[in-house]
C-alpha cells in the first residue's frame, strides 16, 4: 500500500494530491491513507500535508527502500520480492533462510547494516550502515552444482557492468570475484560471496550476496583495511555521492539481463566478458587450494569458470581458492 501511495505523490511530485483522491484510488479511508502516510514519514520521506490540499512529496530517503528499488524497475524475476532490513547479522543468512523456506527466484534480501557480514574463506565482511550496500540475491538454475561458480563469475560480470553504467568506473575482477578498481596497484571496492543448498546433481537454491563499498569514507577504515580497500565515490569525478538506490536497480537490471543469457545457453559469451575484465590474466600469483600453494603465471579463465596457472611447463586448473597477486 506504502508504494501505491507513494507512486500517486510522485506524479505529483512538489505538488499536492487530496486524501480523498488517493483513498479513492487505493480503496481505503482517508483515516488509513493518514496512517499510511506517518508510517512513511517515520522511514523518513519527507511529505507535507496541509488540510485542504491534501499530500505532498518534498523529498525521499536515501535509504535502500522497497519501494524506492521498485520504482521504474523493470526486472520481471530479480527483484520479485525485496525484504529490506535496517539491520541484519548477514543477508546471505537471512536469504539462505527464505530459500529454504520456498522464497521464489529472484528474491532479494537487502540490508543498511551487518552485524555478522561474511565474506569469503570464513573472513568478516565490514558492513557499517548507510553508506554501502549489502545485498544477496535467491537464484534456482537448472544446473548442476559443479557449474554453480559460473554464477559467481555472472554477478561479477553483471555488478561491474552496472557500476559501469552509474558510476563511469571501470571495474576488474580478481577471480574469482573480488571487485577491483586500478589505483597504482588495485583497490577492492566489493566481493561476491555464493552459498548453496543442493542435492548431488541438482541445485536446490543459490544465495548470491554481494557486498559494494559505495559512499564510505576512507576514515571508516581501519589502517590495515586502508592500504587494500577502497570505495566507489572514491574513482568518480568530483568524488560525488552514487546513488545507492540507481545503482541496485541498475545492478538488478545487468543481474537479470545476464542471468537470462546464462539460461539461453550463452554463458560462453559471458566468460569473454569475464576474460576482458580478468585483471590477473598474465601476471604472477601465488594461489592457496586447500592446504596447497600454486605460484606460477595466471592464464585465463577456461571455459567451466576455472582459474588456470602455468607453472613452468605444467598447467593447473584451480577451482576454488584464495589468490594473491605478486608484484614485480
Ligand atoms: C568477499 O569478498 O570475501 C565476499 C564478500 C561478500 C559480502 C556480502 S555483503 C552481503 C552478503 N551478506 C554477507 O554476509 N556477505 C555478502
């Protein structure tokens, strides 16, 4: 009902519309579009109201609300459902609970703040309130589990195209999916953190979480988080504030743009994708699998999603492991 209302006061937008005319519309009494209304301005729109000219919408939140996502989304699966949460410990758990629960595809799990953000190999994702994003997203691919990280390298492809899109800045990717920015050496602005519930040839849910440091000040960082991390209004010209709200619709958008090509078959010409933005191609790293460290020269991501290293005249194929890149 909030969005409804919301929708007729943004027509109207600095204008005024009559608590008559929007309880027409919606089907409700003036006293419940009232109501309706102090709950709006307790998320914090700012609407004015005067008794004889009824409602009017001065000014929006900057907070990743529902109904601010939805509107002028076009997305017909990713942002089906969004559940919005001023805090959370982390939204991959709370997705991996819905999922579970039967939530439909393209369920998105957004939150201000983690408590307990995770981030890959067990490490903590900082996650303070209201300059970021942090969101995880509920998929259910036909696929079987072992080509579950080629969605992974997907949401890579689709965040970096958005960011692209919103903020003019050019973003590579340190498979398998750390978000980069070149600054001298690189900046990881965000990650991506994939989970699943499977069953041995079939995938039950993924929960794809994504983590973007978008208008954080580098004072938030600890000195340590400093010399690797970074955020985006950092990289645009005049270090201007992003719109976090045009970025997640955006990033909804390539997030299904991406996903239906995926599902078409045509997860090759995302891989090339993945290929341009790779910025470890060529370089040397040293890679940690399971107990065991690769160093060699990074090659290019095979076609299954698959780091390969050349180590001397051999190549391996790593599937999942953390790497480091080596200078020099
Ligand atoms: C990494 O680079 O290690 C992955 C970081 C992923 C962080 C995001 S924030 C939203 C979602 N919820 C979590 O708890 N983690 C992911």
């Amino acid at each position: 009902m909030n969005q409804q209302i919301l929708e007729l006061l943004r027509v109207q937008r600095d204008g005024f519309v009559s608590g008559q005319e929007i309880a027409d519309k919606i089907g409700i009494s003036r006293i419940a579009v009232w109501k309706q209304v102090q709950g709006l301005k307790k998320l914090g729109y700012q609407i004015h109201s005067r008794k004889k000219n009824g409602y009017s919408l001065q000014a929006v939140p900057d907070l990743l609300l529902p109904a601010e996502i939805r509107d002028g989304l076009k997305t017909r699966v990713m942002g089906s459902k969004i559940h919005y949460f001023p805090a959370l410990g982390s939204t991959n758990d709370q997705a991996r609970k819905m999922a579970a629960e039967a939530a439909p595809e393209g369920t998105v799990v957004i939150a201000e703040k983690q408590t307990s953000g995770k981030g890959r190999l067990g490490r903590s994702w900082f996650s303070p309130a209201g300059h970021n994003i942090y969101f995880s997203v509920i998929l259910r691919p036909p696929i079987t589990p072992a080509l579950a990280p080629l969605l992974t390298l997907l949401t890579g492809v689709a965040v970096a195209s958005a960011i692209k899109k919103t903020c003019a800045v050019n973003i590579g990717l340190k498979w398998p999916n750390d978000l980069m920015v070149k600054d001298g050496g690189y900046k990881k602005v965000g990650g991506i953190l994939t989970e699943m519930g499977a069953e041995s040839d079939r995938i039950n849910y993924l929960v794809v979480g994504c983590g973007l440091n978008v208008n954080m000040s580098p004072a938030f960082l600890t000195p340590e988080l400093k010399r690797t991390a970074a955020s985006l209004h950092t990289y645009i010209k005049g270090a201007r504030t992003v719109s976090r709200v045009k970025l997640m619709k955006d990033i909804l958008t390539e997030l299904e743009r991406y996903y239906h090509r995926f599902l078409s078959g045509k997860w090759p010409e995302i891989i090339s994708e993945y290929r341009e933005l790779d910025i470890l191609r060529g370089q040397a790293v040293k890679v940690k699998q399971g107990g065991e460290i690769i160093s060699g020269k990074a090659g290019s991501i095979d076609d299954e999603g698959r780091l390969v290293i050349k180590t001397g005249a051999k190549t391996r194929d790593v599937v999942a492991g953390e790497v480091t890149l080596l200078k020099g």
